[in-house]
C-alpha cells in the first residue's frame, strides 16, 4: 500500500489555521488515500511504480477503472506537494540554481511572485496552480482542474497552491485572492529548491 506522509506543522498561524490544515488533511487527503489503495488492491496491483510512476502506467488497469485511480491519485499526489511546500519559515525566497532561473525567465522573484498570483486568479472552479519543470527543462506556471497531477501532461511539478474551497474557506471564505497573496508567506523555498535539484537530476 502506498502510506500516508505525515505534516510537520499543526498551523501555519495567521496564514492557515489548525483547524484548516487538520481538516484539509484528515478529511481530504486521507480520502484520496484511502480510495486510491482500495482501487489498487480490487485491481491486485503489486506496488511496483512510485506514485509518480504510477501515472505514467495507468494503462495496466482496465480502462473502467483508469479515471477513478487518476483522480484520486492526483488527489494524493497534489496534497503532498502542497503540504509538502509550505512550513513555518516564513518569508523564506528561493537561492541558489532555483532563483537563477526565476531571474533569467520572469527578470526576478518578485515578478514571478506576480506572475504565479495572476495565474491563480484565472482559475475558474477547483483545481491548483502550480509552478512546474517543462520537457524543455523550463519553468512555466500552469492551471489544472479538480485532481488533475502535471505528471499526465509530463510536467515536473516542484511548487503548488491548493485551489479547492476546502484549503482555504474556514479562513478566508470567499476571499481567495487574500488566501493566495498570503500563501507566499509560508511557502518554503527551501523544499522547493530541493525539488528543482531533483528534477535537473533526472533530465
């Protein structure tokens, strides 16, 4: 069975509060998990790819099932990198080989701060924003609905906000732009960082 990751933080206080974050994850993220390996183990599916992988191999399922393991294996997938990408380092900004980057495409971060905003503001419904690694190997800030992962599409996702009214309305209600204007005040560069190494690794 694919296993649960834990949360390193209870609150990410004033920006998300521990009732937002332990419902998001206990309610939200646990039900993808749950779905997902009991769609795997009716299948007799033997583990044998990372989840990551396992996007990429759906096809080894019979097709009435494929959708439901897509969704609620982008569920999963996407919860982890949201909660894996922030933490309680405020403020923290991107270094090194990552912020080389962002300067070289956007002309500084805090033009890409904008620019990732912006994005986010054209999201109609739920979904994520998220900044991902191209097969090009360039940065570019893309929009998905609902659980669809980058992994489909062949995208590296390495940074992302949680769009669906449930990461954020206990909190902020409808007020979503204030929700993602603070969102970057708990962003940890730092894992982010580490995600873009890893991509470049791979390439």
């Amino acid at each position: 069975m694919y296993n649960l990751k834990p949360l390193n933080y209870n609150s990410l206080e004033p920006v998300l509060s521990s009732n937002t974050i332990n419902t998001h994850y206990d309610s939200h993220y646990k039900k993808y998990m749950s779905n997902l390996n009991n769609l795997l183990t009716k299948n007799n599916y033997d583990y044998r790819y990372t989840k990551e992988e396992l996007v990429g191999n759906i096809d080894i399922f019979p097709i009435n099932d494929r959708d439901d393991i897509l969704y609620n294996l982008g569920g999963v997938l996407n919860h982890e990198l949201y909660f894996e990408n922030m933490s309680q380092n405020k403020n923290a900004k991107p270094t090194g080989l990552l912020l080389e980057k962002i300067n070289k495409q956007y002309g500084s971060y805090e033009k890409f701060k904008e620019e990732f905003i912006k994005t986010a503001s054209y999201l109609v419904g739920s979904g994520y924003t998220f900044l991902v690694v191209n097969k090009e190997n360039v940065l570019e800030i893309i929009n998905l609905s609902n659980q669809e992962t980058p992994y489909y599409y062949n995208l590296k996702p390495i940074m992302t906000i949680d769009l669906w009214e449930h990461a954020y309305y206990l909190d902020y209600k409808n007020n979503r732009n204030l929700y993602v204007n603070n969102f970057f005040s708990v962003v940890d560069f730092n894992i982010i960082e580490k995600n873009y190494e890893k991509v470049q690794k791979d390439i």
